[in-house]
C-alpha cells in the first residue's frame, strides 16, 4: 500500500503544472513572460500568464483595463485570463475596459470577445483626440481598487508566450489609487471626445514625481495626469541625471527620434552625458530596432565610451513564423543596483511625450537585482549580439 502510495504521489507530481515561485517585496511583485523554444528562464518569478488569471478571479467588485489592443487564440494564454473575466462578469463583477482605436481593427475579434461577457462596457478611444499625435499605449489594470498590474505585456496571447516581457503586480495602496486615477481621468476623456466634446488638460505645467517616497509612479501624457502622478519624461531624464556608476535597459526600440524622424534629444542626452561622467551604459534593444534611420543613432550613441549596446534576436518558433512576435518587449531599466524603473513606453519620441503610458519606479535593492538578473541573462546569452558599426542590417521582419 505504502509502495501504491508513493507511485500515486509521483504521477500526480510529474502530471501537475510547473510550479513557479513568486518573487516580489512588500506591495509588488514581478512577473515576466519569456519566449517559449528559448534557453531563457527565470524560474523565481512568475509568467504573468499565472497572475493575470488569479488576479481577475480574486475581484469582487470592479475591474478596470485599459489595453493597447486586445488579440486572443483559442488555447493559447491569453484564454485563461478572459475565461476568468467572464467568470467575473457572470457573477456581477463591473468590468470596464478601455482600448486604443487607432488598434481597433486588429482587435475586432477581441472586441467581440469582450463585447460577449456579462457586466463588461467597452470603450475605444482615440486617444488623438485628446492629446494630438497621441495613442493610448498603456497596458495596466485595477482590480477592486485593492491591487493592480502594469507592465509591458499587451493583452495579446503572443505577449504571454512567444515575447520577452516585464510587469509588476502592485498591491502598494497609494501606487493602486494612483492608476485607477488614471484609469477613471481617461474613461471619462474617452466619453468626451467621442462626443465630440473639448477635453481640458489636468495640468497647465509638468507635475513632478513623487521621488521622496520609495516607490512611485510617473504617467504621460503630463498635462493629463490626475494629482500625485508626476511626468514621465522629465523624470526618466532625472534619473538617468543622477546614475553614479551603472545603468541596464531593455527596451524594444530606442531611437532619438519622433514617429515624423524629427530629433527628439531629451532621453539620448541624458545617456550621452551619463557615458561622459563615467556611467556604464550598457543598452538591450530587439532587432526590430535595426531600421534606418533609428540604427543610425544607435551606432552614434554606440561609438560613445562607456556605452555598450547589444542587439537581441529570437529565434523563429518550431511552428514558423508569426507575425509580431518573436522579439524582446519588456521596457525597464535598472539605475546603480538601486532602483528600478518598469513601463509600458518606448523610448522614442510621440510615446512619452503625447501617449497614455504609465512607468513604475521602486527605490528597492531586492527588487532591481532582480530586475538586473533578468537583464543580464539575456545580456550574456546567445541571442543578443554587440551592435556593429560597421554592419548593414538587414529590413526586420516584424
């Protein structure tokens, strides 16, 4: 019986899921996607595929999202979260979710989707309408007003499968009532201009960031920010400013450059000046970052000592190519081992300046190390290759 025992234990063992662990410190935890068919792991931090669902089965009330754009597939991850918001739904819980237009052609089946389940409002703004140039490029939710979740996945099945991603569940009170600010500032902007009702900024003059606290969140575009969130740019630029020895960024693109190829210098500034004083810079950008003209500035920036930028290429899956994936997406950077900034905006211009994104900073060692473990795997791994000056990229395949 005993040997009967133990054989059933080890079937179910060997059956039952992955068992991730979950990393965090008091009021966030991190939670990352890695891109399946890689030799990338991080086996102490859970896939946001496991916190999402969790997270929407837990609510009681309320919850609030607001997406880039909403792509589902039978049986891929992304089901397990929508089964549990209409499993929400179903039993009263007030869903109401935001999503960009400009993306709304690509998220047709989604709307469908999310049109079908009980107690859900969808909304789709334009976000041009209230901030010109602007898009809606957040990706974050608020779940009873008690806890919440940003971070550069967007609601999009390939997101939580077959891309490098980085979020943060946050429980911290204040930081929560913050982004559900956010959340009801632009639910109400969307009622406005869809109406075609002039729609008054919050803000005459950038509101600063909270940095005396430990943790705190910036949001652009600024002159929309409800009370306590300060501005996005000036902020990033500000701690760049004060780096004293390293920063570690992952980014999908990064070029100096608005969606016009105007220059946009603020951010590229503070990295070049960093390099000057003695930081180590040490940039990640995917390969979709390898067209001209934002290569070109990523070979001038590269050419500055202290400055070292690494190009990362996922491989394609065994199932062949598909469309838009396959790429490093997470966008954070880690600042002296100390802090750690994690968002949803591209470092480029027409995103933090006239885009709906939200960024976290966390003053905590615990929670940058982790962040700069991650960083550093892709870093020495063998996807990521040192940019070449020299080299004429091929047109990426996105």
């Amino acid at each position: 019986m005993r040997n009967l025992i133990l054989c059933l234990a080890l079937a179910v063992a060997v059956a039952a899921p992955r068992a991730w662990a979950a990393f965090g410190v008091p009021g966030f935890e991190l939670a990352v996607t890695v891109p399946v068919e890689t030799t990338l792991e991080a086996p102490d931090v859970r896939p946001a595929a496991e916190v999402w669902p969790e997270m929407f089965a837990s609510a009681k009330k309320s919850i609030d999202v607001c997406e880039f754009y909403v792509t589902p597939k039978a049986g891929e991850p992304l089901e397990p979260a929508l089964a549990e918001l209409e499993k929400a739904g179903k039993r009263g819980v007030k869903i109401r979710f935001l999503a960009e237009n400009k993306m709304a052609k690509a998220s047709a089946e989604g709307f469908e989707r999310l049109k079908a389940i009980p107690s859900l409002e969808l909304r789709v703004i334009d976000f041009g309408a209230v901030k010109k140039d602007g898009i809606v490029h957040a990706k974050y939710f608020v779940v009873d007003g008690k806890e919440a979740y940003l971070g550069s996945q967007n609601f999009d099945w390939r997101s939580l499968k077959h891309i490098h991603e980085l979020g943060v569940r946050v429980s911290e009170a204040r930081i929560v009532k913050q982004m559900a600010a956010v959340f009801e500032t632009d639910w109400l902007n969307q009622a406005k201009a869809s109406s075609g009702k002039a729609v008054t900024p919050l803000n005459k003059a950038r509101p600063a960031a909270q940095a005396g606290e430990k943790a705190y969140l910036v949001a652009s575009p600024w002159a929309f920010n409800p009370a306590g969130v300060g501005d996005s740019e000036s902020e990033l630029v500000r701690l760049i400013d004060a780096a004293q020895k390293d920063v570690a960024i992952q980014l999908l693109d990064y070029a100096p450059l608005t969606r016009d190829k105007r220059f946009y210098p603020p951010i590229d500034n503070a990295l070049r000046a960093a390099a000057a004083r003695g930081v180590s810079v040490k940039l990640m950008v995917s390969h979709w970052n390898t067209d001209h003209p934002a290569v070109d500035h990523l070979k001038s920036l590269s050419l500055i000592p202290g400055v070292e930028l690494r190009v990362v290429t996922i491989p394609v899956a065994k199932e062949g190519p598909i469309p838009f994936s396959r790429v490093i997406h997470s966008k954070y950077m880690v600042v002296d081992g100390k802090l750690l900034w994690l968002g949803t905006s591209n470092w480029s211009g027409g995103y933090l300046d006239n885009s709906r994104n939200l960024e976290l900073v966390l003053k905590d060692e615990a929670m940058a190390a982790k962040a700069a473990s991650i960083h550093r795997q892709l870093w020495e791994s063998a996807y990521a290759e040192k940019l070449d000056v020299g080299k004429e990229y091929p047109k990426p395949q996105k």
